[in-house]
C-alpha cells in the first residue's frame, strides 16, 4: 500500500510566514515586502533563484499584487497554485530516493538536501525505512565517489539534526558536528520545513507553538527563538560517509 503525497503547499504554511513577516516588519520598521522578501522562504517557493533579486518580474508582479490585495493571505496562496505548474520539483531534479546534494566545488564540498518522496504507509524516517534511506545514501555517494573525487567535506543545514531518526542515517561524527544557528536564514526553506508534515501538510501544533513565539517578540535579532526546533549545521570528511556506506 503507498500514500499519495501530493508536493504542494497549503494556505496556513504562507499564512505562518506572512505573521512572522509582519512582526519582523513591525520590530525593524522596515517595509511589510521587504520583510516578505528577507524573512519567508516565498521567493524560493515561487520557483525563483537564490539571487533574491527585488526586481526579477515575477516578484514584481506578486509584490505588486500582494500590495493591492485585501486578503493578502490568500492572493499568496493563489498565485503560488498559478505558478506551481512552472516551479521545479524535487522530484524532477537528480535525486536518489529522499536525498540529493549540492556540489560546491570551490569549497570542495557536498551540501545534503532532503525530501519526503517516501511513498510507503511508513514515515520516511520511521525504523521500518532506515535500510531505504541508507540504500539511497549509499547509491548517491557511490555517485559523488565517481564524479567528484575531489571533494573533501560534507556539510548539512537542517532542523531536522535535532531528531536522533534522520542522524541515524549518517556517521555518528556528523550528526555530534551540529551547531546551532542563532540568527538561522529565512529565505531558504531549511527552517520553514518544521512546520510541515506527511503530505506536506501543516502541523498544527508545532504552528502555534511558533505563533504563540512571534506574538512574544520584542526584539528582532532574537527572532531564532520562535522556532521549535533550531536549524543545525554539520559537516564532517566525506571519507566517513564512504566508509558508513561500505564504499571502501
């Protein structure tokens, strides 16, 4: 039996960032679109690049929108169901299983990402999965092994370090490598993924939770606090990975 998990966002997980947005907004007195720019992952989730270039159309023409809207909410939300079609998928670039990476040849570097294309009636971290996602592990670094033989580290950025299900997968001396972020980024989607669960569904639990943090915010730089779970930072020799993944 396999879900059917259908990648594509709800209206509470815009709806949570716009909140943050405007408390950002309201304790920096900046611009309610300039904090939507710097303080929510939305230009990443429209499809766009990791320039966060103001002027790029078609975050012109969503700023301007989002200006003119009354249900601000809402005019996010519909016009990122207009743009889904265009926006690429994990799904639809290299990936093997859950993970794909990064390659940062300057630093000689591999970045891991992870997704939930797990399509068993099991959590893609649950103990009845952990040989699937070794196995795609493994497939991926035989990968990096042949095409970059120069790399040297991998490195990590994700709240979901703090769970002992997904560290399990990786040599120990990565997941004990963590560091936490006290301003973390937001305008990636690393930290934003807490809030979501199976089927890109919202947790709402862990959504009032942060809510309940923003209302509480008086000063900005503090904001890393209203997050549950902090974003973490690992990085360890790519020699260890090849090692845990009997490739040597």
């Amino acid at each position: 039996m396999e879900t059917d998990i259908s990648p594509v966002y709800s209206k509470p997980f815009f709806e949570l960032q716009l909140i943050f947005a405007q408390k950002m907004a309201d304790l920096s007195q900046q611009p309610f679109e300039q904090a939507v720019l710097e303080s929510t992952a939305f230009y990443r989730i429209l499809g766009l690049d990791w320039s966060f270039n103001p002027t790029h159309p078609v975050w012109q023409e969503y700023i301007q929108g989002f200006q003119q809207a009354r249900d601000k909410v809402d005019f996010t939300y519909q016009f990122y169901l207009q743009r889904y079609d265009s926006i690429e998928k994990f799904s639809e670039e290299e990936h093997w299983g859950c993970f794909a990476y990064a390659y940062h040849p300057e630093h000689r570097m591999i970045h891991i990402h992870f997704s939930d294309e797990d399509r068993s009636i099991y959590g893609p971290l649950s103990r009845q999965r952990i040989d699937v996602r070794k196995a795609e592990l493994r497939a991926m670094f035989q990968q990096i092994l042949q095409r970059h033989p120069d790399v040297r580290v991998v490195q990590g950025g994700s709240w979901l370090y703090n769970w002992e299900s997904y560290k399990r997968l990786f040599p120990q001396e990565f997941g004990q490598s963590a560091k936490k972020q006290a301003r973390p980024g937001l305008s990636g989607r690393a930290i934003w993924g807490q809030f979501l669960r199976r089927g890109w569904k919202i947790h709402e639990e862990t959504m009032a939770v942060f809510l309940q943090r923003v209302g509480q915010l008086e000063r900005v730089e503090e904001y890393g606090g209203c997050f549950p779970y902090a974003v973490l930072l690992t990085v360890a020799p790519v020699e260890l990975f090849y090692e845990f993944y009997g490739l040597v």
